[in-house]
C-alpha cells in the first residue's frame, strides 16, 4: 500500500508541475525575465508604445473634433433661434483658426 500510495502522489505531483509549466508558458514569463534583465530594451519599448498611442490620441481627437464641426454646421442650417447664433459663432472661430 505504502508504495502505491507514493506512486499515486508522484503521478499527481507530476500533473501539477506539467500543469504549471503550461502556464508559465502562456504567460511568457520567460520573455518578461528577459526583457527585465534588459532595461534599456523596456525603455525603447515603453517610448515607442507612448509615440504610437499618443499619435493614435491625436489622430481620433481630429476626426472627433472633424465630425463635431460638421455636426455643429448642420444645426446652423436648421436656423434655431438661440442655438443657432451660439453655434454660428463657435464654428465661424473654428473655422478663423483653421483658415490659412
């Protein structure tokens, strides 16, 4: 019994170290180590995400504000009486700052 039992713990002690193994393999801990013994390398990776997400703000901010001009000159066709003017007025600096 004794060596049976053992044997039945070994088989399960080994399913548990595969299991871990698998996912340290999924979380690519490896590759993170890796890139932690290599500061530098974080820091050129860090920069270049921080360029691309801030061109990725600028560009949506853009179309944003594009499509927010358009709808602003949209309702001015319309003619509402208060609304209007105060919309005819943000457009028209809108359009003074964006003219060349």
């Amino acid at each position: 019994m004794d060596r049976e039992a053992e044997s039945k713990l070994l088989m399960e002690l080994k399913t548990k170290i595969t299991e871990l193994s698998v996912a340290m393999e999924k979380m690519r801990l490896a590759e993170y180590v890796t890139l932690l013994e290599r500061p530098y390398r974080l820091l050129y990776i860090n920069f270049l995400t921080g360029i691309a997400r801030g061109l990725g703000m600028a560009i949506g901010f853009t179309i944003l504000a594009a499509v927010l001009v358009l709808v602003l000159q949209r309702v001015v066709m319309l003619n509402l009486p208060v609304i209007g003017k105060f919309i005819a007025d943000i457009v028209r600096v809108v359009e003074l700052n964006l003219g060349p």
